[in-house]
C-alpha cells in the first residue's frame, strides 16, 4: 500500500503488522487498537489520526507527520520516531 491515499480511512482494529506505508496519506483516518508493529511509516502523513490502544512497536516513522496526533496510550517501544531517535 506504499503511497496509498487512505485519508479518513476507518482501520479500527486492522492487522498490518510488517505493512509498507511509506509515502502514504493517513490523514484524519482512524487506527484506533491496529497492529503496525514493525510497519514502514517512513514520510507517511498522519496528521490528526487517531491511534489510541494502536501498536507502533518497532515501526519506522522516520520523517512522518504525527500533527495533532495523541500518542499517550499507543505502544511504540524501539519505533523510530520521525526525528531518527528510537523510543524505549
């Protein structure tokens, strides 16, 4: 799905673990409780998504746009973090 237009896309619960979403436009789409553990996010554009309960472990968010976006009650142990720094 590498530069997918999912812009407001409903994905509650969606199993996309090891996804390619590089380049893609999430923006405003619901993520809640997904499994994007290890997923390339690289650049992807998810501004004002919401992504409460969702799983980020190990996903590359390199260069992402994560405006507006609550990241309190998302898992994102070793995600590469749109900065290049790597959350623990």
């Amino acid at each position: 799905m590498r530069q997918a237009n999912l812009k407001g896309a409903n994905l509650i619960a969606a199993g996309l673990k090891d996804a390619n979403l590089q380049n893609a436009n999430l923006e405003s789409a619901t993520l809640r409780s997904a499994d994007l553990e290890g997923a390339n996010l690289m650049d992807v554009n998810l501004r004002h998504c919401d992504v409460d309960d969702a799983c980020l472990k190990s996903a590359n968010l390199l260069g992402a746009d994560l405006t507006g976006v609550d990241l309190t009650y998302v898992e994102l142990k070793g995600a590469i973090m749109p900065d290049g720094s790597v959350h623990d």
